[in-house]
C-alpha cells in the first residue's frame, strides 16, 4: 500500500491556496484594473464531490462495502488515517474531477477516534454531499467471523477476542449515534450486503442493472471456454461444412446463415433458449452477477456456432440487453 508523506500534503494545500494579487501592480507594467476584473471575473460553480465516510466494527463487512462501491465507480481509498482525510479529499476535489470518493476508516484506538469526530465536524460545515456510514454487527455474529477466518480482533491484545470486541464497540458508540447510514449486517450475507448499499447509498432501488452479456462462439475441437457460464452445443443441426457449395463461407455469410436457421428446430431453439434466458438474467441480476458468457459450440466453430450465436445476440438486443459477440475460434482452420 502506498505511504503517503504528511509534509507533502501540507506542501501540495499551501500550494492550492488562493494568492495574493496585492502587489500584482507593483511594477507599473501591468494596468491597474486588471486584477480587479480578475476577481470579479465570473467562476463556473464546480459540482462538489459526493463523499462517503465508511466506519464500523470490525468484521461487519467494510471491505465487502468497498468493493460494492468500486464496482459503481466510487473512488474508494481503504484503511485511511483520519488525519489524512482532508488534505486527500482537496486534492480530489480540486484536481481530479472524481465524482464520487469514499473512505473506509479503521478506529483502533482512542487518538484515531477523536481525530474522527474532528474531521467529521470540518466536512459537514465544508461539504453538503457527505455522509458516513456505520456498519455494526452482533458481538455473537463478529465471534463467528472472527474464529472462522482465524485471527484476533485488533483490540483484543492479550486478552479473550470477546474482550476486543467490546472495547471496540465501547470506543465506536457515540460515533454510531452520529452516522447517516447504519446498516446491521448480523444476519446479512456478502451479496444481501452489496444489495443493501446499493439501495441505501446508490438509490439503486429494486431496478437491478442486467448482467453484461458475452455470446462467444467456439469449436469443441479446440476445447471448451473456461469462462463460460452457459454452454450451447448446436451439433444436433445439419453441418454446412459437407455442403459443398457452404464449406468455404462462414456463419457470418448469409448464405449459411440463411442454411442453419432453416433447419428444422433451429430458429425454434433460439428462440426457446433465449426465453429462457430472460428469466436467468432476473435471477443474476438479483444475486449481482456482473457479467455472463454464453458459449455456443459446433465442431470447429466456423459455420454453424457462429450463426447462431449471432441469432442469440440479436433477440436478446431486441429485449433491451447489451450483448457483445465473440467467434474465439473463426479463421483457426
């Protein structure tokens, strides 16, 4: 993990700071009104960024709460000093244009705890667009995560992990009172967790984004995608390859395209397959799939993988999905 030096903060603040123009005319050379018009010059009103500070017990689940964020594009900085929370946010702010910044902070002990409160004070009367985030968890479930994953509380010293937990929880109460969000994560799992902040923080609400769908055709003679979520074999259809006319097109060629469709059952199982298809997407969509392959097979994937994987990219465009086409093996032969 990068290491950042306090001075070089200070040094980069002192930098952003508004200049003196007092003397700008001091030389004579310069017109006198210009810096006047300087400072009444009109300044565009810069969108602030959204600001999300993530706390909580340990082992109630803010490393699962930062890869949810990441995952919708939130800047995300994990286990951050307090003291380096504003230095770094004015730097975002003011030079990288990042919409959305989060920072997962860890309060060991009672100094990181009182740095908190005071840089919690300081973004609320400088910026509208934060909140912070509690995540607590039962001492019964924390025991549970802990003993599973085998490693001691950071608190707990020399003493039982219980004791950790509660001096924790003991450092972290008046913190919890001054949280905007404070989701319990007892009974929750990793993907109800992510389905939770997406509706609490993101608004999300129950209009779940589809999967990014990828069609890929192949050739089972050169072996199966090992990134296939679901596997078509359309061998059960007449070969264009003894075709002689067809054997040197493709299925990207209307002529096979026109031949494999034809077939009886072809344009049918499309069309049946991609039915089905529509209530999988409801369910991966629910569980947070992000992504899903679909590969379609034929012998060496030229003709008739290829035709129809591009009919199951089309239906499915036509319900609203996104889909990417991909022929792993055409022009391997």
């Amino acid at each position: 993990m990068m290491k950042w030096e306090v001075s070089a903060f200070n040094g980069i603040i002192q930098a952003m700071e508004p200049l003196d123009r007092s003397y700008i005319n001091d030389t004579g050379k310069i017109p006198k009104n210009i810096a006047l018009h300087d400072d009444q010059a009109y300044l565009p009103e810069v969108e602030q960024t959204e600001f999300l500070l993530i706390t909580g017990m340990s082992g109630a689940g803010r490393s699962r709460v930062a890869d949810t964020l990441e995952d919708l594009d939130w800047y995300v900085v994990d286990n951050m000093p307090p003291s380096l929370i504003q230095p770094l946010r004015k730097i975002i702010t003011d030079t990288s244009g990042i919409a959305k910044f989060a920072a997962v902070v860890d309060v060991r002990s009672r100094s990181f705890f009182d740095e908190l409160s005071s840089v919690m004070a300081s973004l609320r009367e400088t910026n509208s667009h934060f909140r912070m985030l509690f995540l607590d968890c039962s001492d019964e479930e924390l025991v549970k995560r802990f003993e599973n994953v085998r490693r001691p509380h950071p608190l707990q010293g020399q003493g039982r992990l219980l004791d950790g937990i509660r001096a924790e929880r003991e450092i972290l109460t008046s913190l919890r009172d001054q949280a905007d969000i404070v989701i319990d994560t007892s009974r929750l799992s990793v993907h109800d967790l992510a389905r939770k902040v997406r509706r609490s923080i993101v608004g999300e609400g129950d209009n779940l984004e589809a999967p990014r769908i990828t069609v890929m055709s192949f050739g089972f003679k050169y072996g199966v995608p090992v990134d296939a979520d679901n596997m078509v074999d359309v061998r059960f259809l007449a070969n264009p390859y003894w075709v002689s006319e067809l054997r040197h097109l493709t299925g990207h060629d209307s002529e096979v395209a026109d031949f494999v469709l034809s077939l009886p059952g072809a344009q049918e199982f499309v069309n049946k397959y991609c039915s089905l298809m529509m209530d999988v997407m409801n369910g991966y969509a629910h569980e947070l799939k992000p992504f899903l392959t679909i590969a379609v097979g034929c012998t060496g994937g030229k003709h008739r993988s290829v035709a129809i994987a591009e009919a199951i990219a089309e239906n499915l465009r036509n319900n609203s999905l996104g889909v990417r086409v991909v022929h792993r093996d055409l022009g391997r032969e």
